[in-house]
C-alpha cells in the first residue's frame, strides 16, 4: 500500500532532482544556435531556460524550435552571463566568438562553444589565452560533434590499435550543395554591427571563408588522426560563381604533418542540389578506416570490410557528453586545441591567398 508520506517523498525527491538539474542559456539563436539547442533540451537532463539574441524574431523562433516556455529573455550577453545559469552556449557570428569566449570564461559558466574558433589569428590566440586562465572546474568544449559521436571514437580505437598499420595519408572530403543562397549580385561590404551580423556569413573577414567556417569539421578529424596540427600547408582555391560577399566556394589544400604524412582536404559548395559528400579516410599498410557523421568503415580487403552506421546524430552525443562531463564533475577545457583546428585551416587560407607554402610558424608570427 502506497502511504500519503510515501507520495510526498517521492514528489520531494522529484523536486530536488528538477531543482538541481544543469541550466543552460543561449547566446546566439540563429539556426545553428536553436538546433543544437533543442538537441540538448530533447535528449539531456539539463534545461534551457534563457536565450539572447539582437533579433527579436530569432529569439521567437528559437523558442518554438526548442521547445521552452517562458524563457527568460535577453539582447545583451553581458546580462545573460551575469544570470544565475550553470552553462552557456555560444552561437554567435564567428567574428563574435573571442569576445564572447572571453567574457564566458570570466563569468565562471560551463562553456560549449560553436566552431570554429575565430575568422583569424588575434581571435584565435584570444581563445587560447583564455581557455588557458580559465578555471579548470569550468567544462570548456567546442562543438566539434566528430569528436564526440560514436562511430568516430571506434574509428580512432581502431587507428589507434594498430590495425591498419600506420597511417601514411589522410583525406578529407566536404563536398556539399549550397544552391544560390550566397550567390548573386555584389553587395557593399556591411559596416554596421546590424549589417555584420546579418551577413557574417558572406565575409571572409568576418566569418572566416569556407574553409574556415565549414570545412574546419573534417581538419579537425585530420588533425585528431594524425596527432596534432601540421607544419605548413599549400593551396588552391577560388569562386566560380557570383558571389554577394567575396567567400570562395571550392578549395583544395595540402597539409604537411610531422613524419612526412600528408593530409588533404577538399571542399566544396558547388555540388548539385541536393547532393552531400562529407567523409574522411586514412590509409595505411594494412587497411584503411572510412568516418562520416552517419557511419564508420574498416576495409581490410576486397569482400572483407566492416561498416557501422551512426546510431543517432552525433550533435546529440556531443551535447550529452557536455552534460555528463558538468554532472560527473569531470570537466575538460579543449580551447586551445579547438583553437588549434581554426588555426590550421587558417593556415589553409593564407596558402591559398598568398598561393604558396605557409608554414605554421610564419602564420603564428604575423
């Protein structure tokens, strides 16, 4: 027989657990920022229950994609950061990002941040300088998701036992359609902060280019694979339609690693519509390991091959894995090495821009 005290112990411990559960608040509420949003509110314990934008309209559309009621509500991060939420995270413009990192580490917030790091070298050293003065209670991770989901880590297991030999070349592929939604007429370059971060995304300078915004996932996974960033890179790359911004939509760049490896990265938005090519592969003597965001592959041979499909969207792994780490009191602070993976294709860029060798120390230095 269930008691009356029975029923309101168990509403007590109900309470407690509700009360005590992880709460986030959104900077940026643009379509990035709502979706990994509501990927956290649908499939962790924590709770969104702030959002800060500049655009009214954002935050009315976030809410209803994310699923809150009555959030509370800001246009000023500074406001948001001084809440009494336990975590924010940010997904912002990317030429937004080194200041907002820099006020989150501050503010003593849990922090899962949007990549990539910055759209250039200041903002990038930024980021590391913080991240390093951060106080290492604090949860610092980079929305990465690769790193994170499943099929990868088992992919990177299997690298790291040996069993294709060691890896003699990487090579990435981000090969995407991106229809006419950055094509058009030139446009005059934004000067106000309204005008900037409505169109950060057409501006090498303010988002960073395609390889730095975009492609910057698969370098990532290079950079994981093959064990830190490269030394120097070369590159091609360019805009074979009409652009409003100055954005390229193809490039091509080789980067050097330690022991002589090469990676190579391949990118694209000049897909036919509807098409989507996004993997990375290693070769090595013995095999060669296959990732993507939907499955994992271990070819051995002809007819002898193991393929794994992803069991669920590895932003939801990469979210949940925020959340486990605040509640386990685990934290991990992977700022500098996000910072890293932006700096690398950064490094890509200016091989492209100066069309020629760019080492790693030349970028640093300038």
């Amino acid at each position: 027989m269930i008691t009356r005290r029975a029923l309101l112990a168990g509403a007590t411990a109900a309470t407690t657990i509700a009360n005590s559960a992880i709460t986030v608040g959104v900077l940026g509420t643009g379509n990035r920022g709502a979706y990994v949003a509501a990927m956290l509110a649908k499939n962790t314990p924590a709770r969104v229950v702030a959002l800060c934008d500049i655009v009214p309209q954002a935050l009315d559309a976030a809410k209803k994609q994310i699923g809150v009621e009555n959030p509370r509500l800001y246009s000023d991060f500074r406001q948001l950061l001084a809440s009494d939420i336990d975590a924010i995270l940010i997904a912002t413009p990317v030429f937004l990002h080194a200041e907002h990192f820099e006020a989150a580490v501050k503010s003593g917030k849990h922090i899962y941040i949007e990549k990539p790091a910055s759209m250039d070298v200041a903002g990038c050293k930024r980021i590391m300088r913080a991240a390093d003065a951060a106080d290492r209670k604090i949860n610092i991770t980079f929305g990465f998701q690769r790193r994170y989901g499943q099929v990868y880590q088992k992919a990177k297991q299997l690298a790291d036992s040996g069993a294709i030999g060691k890896i003699h070349l990487g090579f990435a592929r981000f090969i995407k359609s991106e229809g006419l939604s950055r094509s058009g007429p030139r446009i005059p370059e934004p000067r106000t902060a309204a005008e900037k971060s409505a169109q950060w995304g057409q501006w090498k300078s303010l988002s960073g280019d395609l390889i730095v915004e975009n492609n910057v996932h698969s370098i990532d996974v290079l950079n994981w694979f093959l064990g830190g960033h490269p030394q120097s890179a070369i590159g091609s790359g360019g805009a074979t339609l009409p652009k409003r911004g100055d954005t390229r939509d193809h490039n091509f760049v080789a980067f050097e690693y330690p022991n002589g490896v090469q990676g190579q990265l391949s990118g694209t938005t000049l897909a036919s519509p509807g098409y989507r090519d996004v993997v990375e592969q290693f070769f090595g003597p013995k095999g060669t390991i296959e990732t993507s965001e939907n499955h994992w592959r271990h070819f051995r041979g002809p007819k002898d091959e193991t393929v794994e499909r992803s069991p669920r969207n590895i932003t939801i792994d990469s979210v949940a894995a925020f959340v486990q780490r605040i509640q386990s009191g685990t934290p991990e602070n992977v700022g500098v090495r996000g910072a890293e993976s932006t700096l690398t294709a950064i490094l890509g860029r200016m091989a492209m821009d100066l069309r020629r060798e760019v080492t790693w120390d030349e970028m640093m230095k300038g």
